[in-house]
C-alpha cells in the first residue's frame, strides 16, 4: 500500500510566540528554526508575521541567511496581510521567499472587520498575489475563521474558494482561528472541500481552545487534509495549537497509511530547549513530553511491568528519546560539555561554545555539578547576552539581612565609564539594591522601568544546590520586555537580570539617538 505524504508546517515561532508573555531572541529563533528543520526534519517553518517590529526583522534575516545557505529557504514562511505591498517589501527586505497572506474565511469577518464586498475583497487579494509573483515570492493564503464561515456563511468560504483555486498559489490553509471545531464538523468541513477541489493543497491549522486540538487533527486527516499546522508544546494563543509531539503519535501509531518525516527521538530534546527559551512550563503531565508520562509511581504497576510489561502501550519512551521511571512515594513498595551539547541536540558557533563553556566554569565554582538540565538554562543566559552591549556594569554590592534590622544594599555600579556609589534600606535585600540603583538613575536624570512580574525556578531533576533562574518582566512607556538571570543565589540571580534590563534600555536609548542624530543631520 502506497503512503499517502502529509506536509508538517511549524508554527511555534509565529503563532507559538503569541503565547501571552513569549519573546524570543535573535538568536534563539534561529537555534530553534535549526533544530525543527534539520533535526526534527519538518517540511516548513512559519517564523514570523511581517511588519511587527526591526528585532522580528533581524530576527527573520538570520534565519533566512542561514537558510539561504543550507539550500532550505523554500521552507520559510511568514504572516502576510493585504496592505498594498507593505508586507511584500517587508519579505523582500528580510529575505523570504514565501508568504502566508491572512483574509478573510467568513463573511462575519469580512463585513465586520473589513466592511467591504467580497468582490472588492477578492480584487485586493489578486494584486496582492500578483505583486509577490512579479517579485519573485510563493503565496500561501490562510482564511481566518473559515471554521465559523463553514458554519454560518458557506456559500461564502465557497464563493472564495472558486475565485482563490483560480489564482497562482501554492497552498490554501484552514484554521480554526477560535478553536470552536468538534472532531464531526472538521471531518465534514474538510470532507467538502477537498471533494470540490481534489487538486488544491490544504492545510489544516487547529486551535485547542475546547482540548480538541489533536482529535481535530485526526478527523482532517481522514478527510484527506495535505498538510499540518503544529507548535512544539502546542504553544499559541488563548490555549494554544495543536501539539506537535501528540500529533506525531497519534499519526505514527493509528494512521499506517499516512506518511510524514520526522524524527520522533528528537521530539522531546527540541521540546525542552523551546520550553527554556520560552519561558512557558511543559505540565508534568502533557503527553510525550511531560515529565511524569513515563513515571511510574503505583507500586503495582512496577510489579506489573516487572511480569510481561503489563503496564506497558506503544509509547514507549525510547522512541522519543526518553527514559521510563519508577518514582518513589506512598504508593511505592569543557571537553564534556559539546558531547552533552550533541545530546541535547544543539549546535553552537565556536563564539558561543566559548562562552557557554566560560559560565560553565564560573558555576561550577558555585555548586558541586552542572547537570545536563542546567545546560538549556546556561545557553539561553549566554545567548541573551549577545542582543545588548554592556554599557552598564554592576561592579560590586554589599547585601546584608539581620533579624531586627531592614534588610539593606550598598552597591557600585559603572554608568558611561564613571562608578557611581549609593545605599539604600528596603523590604528585602533585592528591594534594597534596587532602591540604591533608583538613586543613582535619579540623579542622572534617567526612569527606570516598573518591575511588574518577578519568578524564580530551577532546571528540573535539580536538587537543592541546584543553579537558579529568576524571569523578571518590566514596563516602560513603549514595551514590556523580560530578562533573565542565573546563578546559584536567587538574589544574585535578580541582580544579573537588572543588569541585562539596564544594559537593553541603553542600547535602546543609544540606537533612538543615533536615529535622531541622523534624521536631524538629513534635515540640515
């Protein structure tokens, strides 16, 4: 029996970002846009949506520069929309080849959002096609809330579909964009569409709003869909996407007749590397690769796989790169650190080994071990350090916490090449020191930004000497943004993330002046 193929696109990096609170880095996109096309061996990767801000777009020509080297830029996507070429110049500029241009699946969207005809709707999305094709770019075209148009408008998501299956695209991508799909209605949905159009690519894009994500998938699938839309984690909005690593299981072990090519035994190494840079918690208990799926903790189930595996089914850990466990409880009767690199499976310049390598050494004087749990953290600390210039140096700091007395902070800290020295009482010694540091930015003049989220974890599997890493978020006029700090002292950990914020706000600053300086020199 012939395998019928689907495509797997990934969307972590675009719609997975819209996670509340999710930013990723330069260089952690292209770490991860990396790992999902060369070590899980997905067919495309969504990465962006055009237009956001100038870090996406550095963001999105790395990727495309390493791409464009490796013989895969046909397989980077970003987030159009029908702006009058807007979009397009920004694809050119960043260097991709593909858009997946977002209209409208239903004539609520359309006549509330958008006010317009579908007449005039269709005429703005053919010029926008035509001006990608005259520019050398592929189309893909999503309809946003074509799950709510099958259900309220079909005459519509029909009208659309014969005029767009007339057009040069490559692809037509169904989302369920609020999540609202049962497993009936895809399968009849799907069913439909792909009876009318037999010689049009779909693709299926599925939320999981209702926990239906991966039931939803399923039923696409049986209905012929040709490709998927997945993020590692089932990161996404509200409640996210349809979870890469179910969806591959739920393919492998009941679909025989459907081919897909990825690499089950890196799902969970990628899995983890996107949950450190995320910033997001995998539950202990999501499938595949939750911590505690392959535990077993009922002392009768180790007795039961101890006779025949009887606690055993096909997800075996071993096929995902992992280990099977037996938990403990009331119901219980240098030259090593690449080689722990390639088990994660990640790939660092020599630049950044360098430097991995360096911290290593500096907590390694802190605490006996640096586990291989700890590396993900050490790596998104060193790479984070490379998106700002250290202009701001945190020199010394003297903390002191007495019984009786207010905790109290004298630190030193180097702005614009001068020590500024100052103290300050506070609720706590972290309360304390940025106290102190609020006095010295007084005096120069200078705000710093409202601390609105503060959390503090450490690498799981770690024990009490473990290394510490504290997420600070901050608030200024124009941005919220996130740093991060590690060491093994969670107060030295919150101290190393001020730093970060304190040496980001002049970069910016710097690169905002530069801006004027320029604009004005124009003018003159």
């Amino acid at each position: 029996m012939k395998r019928r193929k689907i495509e797997i696109m990934d969307t972590t990096l675009r719609d997975g970002e819209q996670t509340s609170g999710v930013s990723f880095s330069v260089s952690e996109k292209l770490t991860i846009s990396q790992l999902l096309l060369e070590e899980l061996l997905v067919d495309r990767i969504e990465i962006a949506s055009a237009r956001v801000s100038d870090g996406e777009l550095e963001a999105v020509k790395a990727v495309t520069k390493w791409a464009k080297e490796n013989n895969c830029l046909h397989k980077i996507e970003v987030l159009t929309f029908v702006d009058n070429g807007v979009s397009i110049d920004w694809m050119l500029q960043a260097g991709v080849k593909v858009q997946n241009l977002l209209t409208k699946g239903s004539l609520n969207h359309l006549t509330h959002q958008l006010k317009k005809t579908p007449e005039a709707h269709f005429s703005e999305i053919a010029e926008v096609i035509q001006l990608a094709l005259s520019n050398g770019l592929k189309t893909n075209v999503y309809l946003e809330d074509w799950s709510n148009g099958m259900r309220s408008s079909r005459d519509y998501v029909f009208q659309y579909l014969d005029f767009l299956t007339q057009q040069p695209i490559e692809r037509v991508l169904l989302p369920d964009t609020l999540g609202v799909l049962t497993p009936h209605e895809t399968f009849e949905f799907v069913s439909a569409i792909k009876v009318r159009y037999p010689n049009t690519h779909f693709d299926f894009h599925a939320h999981n709003d209702y926990d239906l994500g991966t039931a939803n998938v399923l039923e696409a699938i049986k209905a012929d869909i040709d490709g998927l839309h997945l993020t590692v984690n089932g990161m996404g909005e509200r409640a996210g996407n349809a979870p890469l690593a179910s969806v591959i299981a739920v393919i492998n072990d009941f679909l025989p007749e459907v081919e897909i090519g990825l690499k089950e035994s890196s799902i969970y190494k990628v899995s983890k590397l996107v949950e450190t840079f995320s910033g997001v918690r995998i539950p202990a208990n999501k499938p595949v690769v939750g911590e505690n799926v392959f535990t077993q903790t009922a002392g009768i189930h180790a007795d039961g796989d101890n006779k025949k595996n009887l606690y055993f089914n096909d997800l075996l850990p071993e096929r995902f790169g992992r280990k099977r466990s037996y938990a403990l409880g009331k119901t219980s009767g240098k030259a090593n650190i690449e080689k722990n690199l390639q088990e994660l499976g990640l790939k660092l310049n020599d630049a950044d080994l360098k430097k991995v390598t360096q911290r290593v050494i500096e907590l390694g004087d802190l605490k006996e071990t640096v586990t291989q749990d700890d590396l993900p953290y050490i790596i998104s600390d060193v790479l984070a350090s490379n998106a700002y210039l250290e202009m701001v140096k945190v020199e010394s700091y003297m903390l002191s916490h007495s019984k009786g007395l207010k905790p109290s902070a004298a630190i030193a800290v180097r702005f614009s090449g001068i020590l500024y020295e100052e103290h300050a009482q506070g609720d706590g010694q972290f309360d304390a020191f940025m106290l102190a540091l609020n006095k010295i930015y007084k005096s120069q003049g200078k705000t710093l930004p409202a601390l609105i989220d503060y959390s503090v974890r450490i690498a799981p599997g770690s024990s009490s000497d473990a290394l510490c890493e504290t997420i600070i978020t901050w608030k200024t006029p124009k941005k919220t943004f996130t740093t991060r700090g590690l060491d093994s002292d969670q107060t030295v950990c919150a101290i190393l993330a001020t730093e970060k914020m304190l040496n980001i706000m002049e970069t910016q600053q710097n690169q905002e002046s530069s801006i004027k300086t320029q604009e004005h020199e124009k003018v003159g």
